[in-house]
C-alpha cells in the first residue's frame, strides 16, 4: 500500500571460513544465538550472551519473511560484514586480529565485493566487545584503513575509531566503583 513505509535493505556479505567463525547452521539455531530458555517463562526469558550481539543480528536479519534482508548488492541500503561474530576473551581477539593483519586484510578487502568509496559509509561491522579489545584489530576497526574511516563499526563502549591512551587506560584499569551522592 502507498502508506506503507519500505524497510531499507541490508546485504549480507558471505565471508569465507577465514573470516567468519561463526557457522550459518549456528547462526540459524535459535538456542545458539540466544541461549538456553528460562524455565517458567514460556520462552520468553532467554540467557542470551551480550557479546553474541552481531551473531543476534545476523540470525535476525537472515529470518525468513523478514523485510530486509536483500540477495541483490544493487537493492542494498546497508551492507553488514559479519567479520568474526564468534564471541571471545581478549586475548583471544589479540590472535584473531593479529592473523588479520598484512596479506589476511588485502584477502578480506578482495570478499567485500561491494565496497568502494562510495558505498563505504554504507557498510557496518559489529565488534561483539568494547572498543579497548579492537586495538590488535588495525586496519578494519582500530585505526582503520582509509576505505574503512566511513564504514559504521559498533562495539559496546563510546569511544569510535583509535582510542586515545586515557581511553585506553580507563577501560584497562580496575577502578573502584563511583559513590553517588
């Protein structure tokens, strides 16, 4: 109907295995992406991992029936690149992110088919972890590469792009909780 507004399109990039370290058959399993079902809620109430927040999106965007998800790069409004959805430790994210540096990052530059300048501010990645555990992911989220600076990168704390050192210390030390008064 006239009144109806569209839903904008999302592309979702089909990475290789290097890339993506979340399997399509978990990404499509419910009690994966949300966690076991709360007794006594009717499956309502879900212990859901917060840094499963890119892999809950993805498993949204892939429902079927669902409005915005396009096959078709050319009726795209959004393209989300699902890179390393699979929630980690830090330490962890350090090696991920490592293994992506150099050569690894001109490989997943040649996947994304569809960016170019233009449609760079079109393209968003999620970081399921604040931003202090990107800094060993240069290039695509800290300090990224040029093609990357209009790209939507989302991660769980406010400070976007390179952090500075005060940033960096304000998540890494432990801190006492501030009294309210």
């Amino acid at each position: 109907s006239p009144n109806q507004l569209e839903c904008p399109k999302v592309y979702i990039y089909n990475l290789s295995s290097r890339f993506q370290d979340v399997d399509a058959h978990k990404i499509a399993n419910r009690q994966y992406v949300f966690g076991s079902a709360e007794e006594g809620w009717n499956s309502t109430l879900w212990q859901t991992i917060q840094h499963h927040i890119g892999v809950i999106l993805h498993h949204r965007l892939q429902l079927p029936g669902n409005c915005y998800a396009t096959e078709d790069p050319a009726q795209a409004d959004l393209f989300f690149v699902p890179l390393l959805l699979k929630s980690k430790k830090a330490s962890d994210w350090v090696r991920k992110c490592q293994q992506l540096e150099g050569k690894s990052i001109d490989d997943l530059l040649a996947e994304l088919t569809f960016l170019n300048e233009s449609t760079a501010c079109q393209h968003f990645f999620v970081f399921p972890k604040g931003h202090y555990s990107s800094d060993h992911c240069k290039s695509w989220f800290y300090d990224p590469l040029p093609i990357f600076n209009h790209s939507l990168r989302l991660a769980y704390s406010h400070v976007p792009g390179k952090a500075e050192d005060e940033d960096l210390m304000y998540f890494r030390e432990r801190s006492k909780t501030p009294q309210i008064d």
